[in-house]
C-alpha cells in the first residue's frame, strides 16, 4: 500500500514539475508581457498545488498537511500581487522596456 501511495505521490509531483516547464516555456516564447504573465502565473499555481499534493501523500500528517496548504496559499497570493503590480506598470506606461 505504502509504495503505490508514493508511487501516485511520484506522479503528483512530475505532473507539478512538467507545469513549471510549460509556465518557463510560455515566459520564453509567448509575444507580450500580459500573455507571458498569464501562462506563468496559472502553470505556477497548478504546478506547485500538484507538487504540494505529492507531497501531503508522501507524509500523511495532518500537521504537515496543513502547513503546505498555507504554503501554497502564501505563494498564490504573492503571485498573483506580483503580477498585478507588473501588469498594473505595464499599463500605465512607466516601465523601462516593456516587451
């Protein structure tokens, strides 16, 4: 039982880490700084909740269950006023080089 729990928990975690590829590719590929701020943002936030779920499986504690939670929470709302404060600049036209 054990080592499927942590085989699904190995694939909880390939899945986040496959985001956070896809999320760099569309930070490098994608044309403007909006789209490129919202392929980053969602890959991210997908990406750590799958990792942060591969994670609670691998250590079932609730204790540790509820820390990772609020991890993934703090790192949600940090991302998403980051890059409101970025576009925000962007559309006010105050930015260095925007593109």
């Amino acid at each position: 039982m054990e080592l499927i729990l942590h085989s699904v928990a190995a694939v909880f975690v390939a899945a986040g880490a496959a985001f956070f590829v896809t999320g760099t590719v569309g930070l490098l590929r994608l044309p403007d700084l909006f789209t490129r701020l919202h392929a980053l943002t969602k890959a991210d936030n997908m990406g750590l909740g799958l990792i942060m779920v591969g994670l609670i499986l691998y250590k079932p504690d609730p204790f540790y269950a509820v820390k990772l939670v609020l991890l993934w929470v703090l790192v949600m709302v940090a991302g998403a006023t980051g890059s409101h404060l970025i576009a925000k600049r962007a559309l006010r036209r105050d930015g260095e080089d925007l593109q």
